[in-house]
C-alpha cells in the first residue's frame, strides 16, 4: 500500500496543532486526535481520489476533512503515484488569504 508522504510544511502544522492540543485539552486528547489524523492520511494513501477537489484554489488538490482541520493534498503520479500532504490547516482559517501556490508547499 501507499503511504502518504508529507511535506515540511505539513510537519510543522502537526507540530502547532500538537502544541495547542497540549496546551488546551492535554497530552491523552493529543494521542487520540493525533490517532485520527493518522487514519485519516492512511485513508487519503489508500484512495487519492477521496475527499473534495480544490481546483480553484490548485489543479489536482484535494482536501479532506478530519474534526476540525483541512488536509491538503495532491497523488503525484510521476512519483510512483505517491500521494503527498502539503498542509494541515484548521478550518476557520481564511483559506482564500493563503497564497496556495506558494505556501501550500512551503
């Protein structure tokens, strides 16, 4: 099976999402959210075409929804058909103020 791949940009969101879990609801609440987002990306590696098309914003992203965070990502098919996150963004964000071409892959 694929496994999906992420960006450093992706880490570092995990790593913002991990600090403020912590911080809010402590370190067990962390570990079982951060349980989902796994299942979520193994989702995402075993079905790329899972999720909702992001074309407006770029062509061929996807994003799929886990509790409260956006998962952006996009199948690279001239890598194996590897399936790559780019970013973990909360939902409330303004997605329409995020320069796509440039910070998705940041």
């Amino acid at each position: 099976m694929t496994r999906a791949k992420l960006t450093g940009a992706a880490r570092r969101n995990l790593v913002q999402i991990r600090q403020f879990t912590v911080d809010r609801w402590g370190r067990e609440q962390w570990l079982r959210y951060f349980a989902g987002l796994s299942e979520a990306f193994e989702q995402i590696a075993a079905d790329p075409d899972c999720g909702r098309p992001r074309d407006m914003l770029r062509n061929g992203l996807r994003s799929l929804t886990y509790e409260t965070h956006l998962i952006f990502f996009r199948p690279v098919r001239h890598a194996g058909g590897a399936v790559i996150i780019l970013r973990i963004l909360h939902q409330r964000q303004n997605l329409a103020a995020l320069k796509f071409f440039q910070e998705l892959e940041a």
